[in-house]
C-alpha cells in the first residue's frame, strides 16, 4: 500500500511517498529538520518557491490545503464548491472518484458551507450545470469535464470593476 506524506513548517517541506513502512523510517530521520530540533550545521535548505505539480505542460502551485483551495478558486455558490473538492480530489489525493460523505467532509474541510441535503444538491449539480457525473460505482461521483473546465479556466471569476 502506497502512503504520501507532505509536512510543512515555515519555509521547511517535506513530501514522503512509497510503502508505509518507508515512509515511516524516512519520516523519522526528517522530522526532526522540519519541526527545527535539529544541529545548523545539518539544517536542510529551505525551499524558496511553493511546490509545483506538472499538468497537462502547465505549471501549476500546488494548494497545501483544501481550505486554502477553496478560498483561491472563491467558488460562487455550493455547485461550484462541490467541483472544487472533487478536483482537489483527484489532482492531490489522487481520488478519481468521492462519495457524497467525502464530499460533504471536503466542503466543510474547505470551510463551505454544505448543502442541507447532499444527494440532492449532487444530483442539482451533475443535471443543472453538469459539473459531476456518476462515478462507476454505486454513490461515488467525479468531476465532468464541463467542471473540469469551470474549475480551470473559470475560477475564480474576474471581479467587475465598482
């Protein structure tokens, strides 16, 4: 089973993949680097610019949260809000597929608000503005490219001058 790891403290990141117990053992030796116990003269150089993700020949900053995501992208209403955490989802959790349980927990990790009912407000989205499609399985639903293209090109909107 494949585990990624991503500490950050200040200027200090560390992002740990592999088998667990890899993951375990390296995270042992760097912990102390990141939280700031360790020598100056083994102290690690900080990195200068935000973590980049290669995708699709553009180069984007990769969110260190989905709370900071969500606030970003400045979604306009709950619809819009959903597609954000289901792109979250499968660009840096590498889930392809959420079920209304995950998304309703990323809406409120994302400090939105969520809906009253979420199968009714997924099933608004995926048949009102075609942001989500259903997932392959039973109860699990992924972005459409129509909200792949919302959450691209269009958010966060451009602000209209007062």
């Amino acid at each position: 089973m494949s585990v990624r790891v991503f500490v950050a403290n200040g200027d200090v990141q560390v992002e740990v993949e592999g088998e667990e117990a890899y993951v375990e053992k390296k995270l042992t030796k760097l912990l102390p680097f990141v939280m700031g116990s360790e020598t100056e003269d083994s102290k690690p150089v900080p990195k200068k610019e935000p973590k980049e993700k290669e995708e699709g020949g553009r180069r984007a900053p990769a969110p260190h949260t989905l709370q900071s995501y969500v606030k970003a992208k400045e979604p306009s209403n709950v619809y819009e809000a959903i597609a954000l955490v289901l792109d979250y989802g499968r660009k840096y959790e590498s889930k392809a597929e959420m079920s209304s349980g995950e998304i309703r927990a990323g809406l409120l990790l994302g400090k939105y608000h969520p809906p009253k009912s979420m199968p009714q407000a997924l099933a608004d989205c995926r048949r009102r503005y075609g942001f989500v499609v259903v997932g392959t399985k039973k109860g699990f639903w992924k972005l459409s490219n129509q909200g792949e293209t919302l959450v691209e090109l269009d958010l966060p909107r451009a602000k209209k001058p007062e």
